[in-house]
C-alpha cells in the first residue's frame, strides 16, 4: 500500500505497508521489478510524513561500517549541518553532539565528516582513523612547496 512518494539525494523513494514483511517498509522506485494490484482499499496512517519515514529510514539503515564521530559542536549547530537522512544525532560528552551512521564506503565518510567543518573524534571504527592519518599526511605533504601529488589514492579497508 503506497503511503507517498519522496525524491531524495537524487533517488526517488516509496514508503509503504508491505504485505508480505507485514509492516511498513521503504522501497527505492527504481528497484521494483513488479506489482501485484490489490483491489482492497487502504488509508495511509494519521498524519504519516513521507520525507520524515524516509529520513528515518534512510539515517537507520544498515550498512558496512558503523561510524560514531563526536562532533565538537552544539547539538543544534550540529542538526544545522548535518541532514537528518544521513545519520543520527544525539547529546555527546562535553557539550557536543554524538553523530551516528552506517556507510558501505569508509572514504566517502572521511570526506563527508571532513567537509562537516568542524573538529572530531572517531569513536569507531579503527579504520576510519587510519584513514583520517592517511589524509592527515597526505595534506601536510601537500602543504609543502616541493611535494609531489600521492600516487595513489586512499583505499577501502575490508569490513
């Protein structure tokens, strides 16, 4: 039973009651293969929000790494920065706010909590603070006049 359709980060979505799971479920347009059509009738939950189901469910779902980063940042700075699809945010140690988020690309979230503009601490995984030195070394070369580019870019520790 659809419950609304969403365009999000370039992706249309479409929250619905799934019979077969038997509860509601998230489904991206461009992956359904079929439908069966119903002939019963169906109403969509009171005052259901379609983006916000799909925020939630985008910010849960699960995926390769696990990253926990404490941003140095005001919870309500932080919501500012950070869209409520790509993770979850809640009060960390210090005043700032504790960011949580599931990735299948460890390098693409050096560059995200890179790009946040604000100071961290990795909480988990490992990896992603080896990653964090890599680009560390790889800036500071960078900051000197005779250093050459690096001949490789970072790679993707294995899960």
């Amino acid at each position: 039973d659809p419950w609304g359709i969403v365009q999000l980060r370039g992706r249309w979505y479409l929250p619905a009651f799934c019979h077969l799971r038997g509860g509601p479920r998230l489904f991206r347009l461009d992956r359904i293969e079929s439908v069966d059509p119903l002939h019963a009738r169906f109403v969509p939950p009171d005052a259901f929000d379609p983006l916000a189901f799909v925020r939630e469910a985008l910010a849960a779902a699960p995926g390769a790494w696990q990253v926990e980063v404490l941003l140095d940042l005001p919870l309500e700075e932080a919501r500012l920065r950070v869209a409520p699809h790509e993770g979850t945010l809640d009060p960390g140690a210090g005043g700032g706010a504790l960011l949580r988020f599931s990735v299948e690309d460890l390098p693409w979230a050096v560059r995200y909590l890179v790009g946040l503009g604000c100071r961290f601490v990795v909480r988990q995984p490992d990896e992603l603070r080896s990653l964090l030195r890599v680009l560390a070394r790889d800036l500071a070369a960078a900051a000197d006049p005779g250093a050459t580019p690096a001949a490789t870019p970072m790679a993707t520790p294995a899960p």
